[in-house]
C-alpha cells in the first residue's frame, strides 16, 4: 500500500507542478505591454568617406512615440519638405550612394512621410504628404537609374 500512495502523491505533485507552468506562461502571454521600446539609436554608422558624420535626432524618435490624439500638429511637420531639390537631396544621401543605401534611405523616408501616417485620406496634410510620396518615389527611382548606369 505505501508504494500506492507515494504514487498518487508523484501525480499529484506533477499536476500542481504542470498547472503553476501553465499559469506563469498564460500571465507572461496577456500581462500589459510597456508603450516604450527596447530600441536603442546608435547612429547610422560611420559617415561615408568624405561626408561628415550625420546629425542624430532624437526629437523624431520622441516624437514617433507620442500618441496622435496628444500631438496638436499630427506626427510631423510638412512645410519644411521643398520638392524642388535635386533627387538626392530628397532623400538625404551621397549623389554616388550605392543602390542598398538608395533603398534604406527611401524606406526610411516613406515610413516619415507616406500619407497614412501623415493624417487621413482626403485632408490637406494628406494631399501634401502624397506629393512629397510621389517625390520620394521618383527620387529614388532616378538615384537607382543612375547607379545601374555606372554599372553598381
């Protein structure tokens, strides 16, 4: 009998053990997220050679993580963006950049300034945000059509 019972007890321990597992995984899936990242700007590396090192900017950092209804003006500011700059002014690169850095630069760029994130469809900022999209895009597509030319 005594081999029965310590049996019974084995089970009994490994269900309670199995059930505190299964409580700790459900409580670390559904506990509350913290709204701060992890993330961590250490720069965009070392400047190209005879650029200067790039600025870093951590207002737009700030700025990306405050919610849209606090923010007065929406996420950004359009009225500094001129189109009528040369393609790689656009997209704030070396005129000789290679075609990943033409990529990063406008994935980065669209991801400031795509219309969506600017405001909703149909309002002036978003009609304004679509041009600066469609200058993007063609500055890229410039960028891309010269270093495919120089044989990059």
């Amino acid at each position: 009998m005594p081999a029965r019972n310590s049996l019974g007890e084995s089970l009994f321990l490994i269900q309670i053990g199995v059930g505190l597992a299964l409580a700790v995984a459900l409580f670390l899936m559904f506990r509350p997220k913290s709204r701060d990242s992890n993330f961590k700007d250490h720069g965009s590396g070392p400047a190209p050679r005879g650029e200067k090192p790039r600025a870093r900017t951590p207002d737009l950092l700030a700025e990306s993580r405050m919610p849209r209804e606090k923010t007065k003006q929406g996420p950004l500011q359009l009225e500094g963006f001129r189109l009528d700059r040369a393609a790689h002014e656009i997209l704030g690169i070396s005129p000789l950049a290679p075609p990943r850095e033409i990529q990063s630069a406008y994935r980065e760029a669209m991801k400031r300034y795509h219309p969506d994130r600017v405001s909703a469809p149909g309002t002036p900022q978003w009609h304004e945000a679509q041009a600066i999209a469609q200058a993007i895009s063609k500055a890229r597509d410039e960028l891309l059509e010269k270093a495919k030319r120089r044989g990059e």
